[in-house]
C-alpha cells in the first residue's frame, strides 16, 4: 500500500467494500444524519424516516461490516456512530483517483497540442 498523508491508502480490493456499503442511498443518508447530528440509537435514526427500523438496522451492519460505523450499547440500546478512519480511508482513495484523473488529462492535453 502507498503512504498518503500518513495514512495507509487504501488498495482497490480494501475500497470496494467501503464504495459498495455506500453505493446505497438509505446508507448514505445514515452516513449524512450521523455525520451532521452525531451518535444516535437506531429509534432516533429511523425517526422521520420512511425506513424500518428494522430496514435501519441492516443497512447498519452493512455499513458497520465495512467498517464505516460502529454501534456500542448503552444500556438496553445500541448506538451507532461513525469509524473515521474508514471515511478518511474513502477520501483518501478518491484524492487519489481524481489526481490520476488530472494527469491523464494533462497528457491528453499534451499530446493534442
């Protein structure tokens, strides 16, 4: 694995998980809710949803079992909050790609001119 800003890249085969885990809109607004209000119980993520609970909990493990969530109990309940390594991890891989990206098209820019 390269090195990017001190941190372990992460290898096409580690990012796909993540990117799959996201590649689902009810995840997402997971991700978005506990990023903008922080940790919060699976009755308090499905609040205002028109999503399960139930529906909630699954999407959590996905997105837990790629490593982007983590859930604690707290008592009776369990609360989920986010694992910011695996964030980093996906902005990381696409920092990465996007500076290929910029190369790619400045040697297609080279070679036209």
């Amino acid at each position: 694995m390269s090195r990017v800003s001190g941190h372990a890249a992460p290898t096409v085969r580690d990012a796909a998980p993540l990117f799959a885990a996201l590649g689902d809109e009810t995840r997402l607004r997971l991700i978005q809710r506990l990023s903008s209000r922080g940790p919060g119980s699976i009755t308090q993520l499905s609040a205002h949803s028109e999503v399960s609970r139930q529906a909630i909990s699954k999407h959590l493990q996905v997105l837990a079992d790629a490593g982007l969530v983590r859930g604690t109990r707290r008592g009776r309940e369990r609360v989920w909050d986010l694992e910011p390594k695996r964030l980093a991890d996906a902005h990381h891989y696409l920092d990465r790609i996007s500076k290929q990206w910029d190369a790619a098209l400045d040697r297609l820019r080279a070679f036209v001119e």
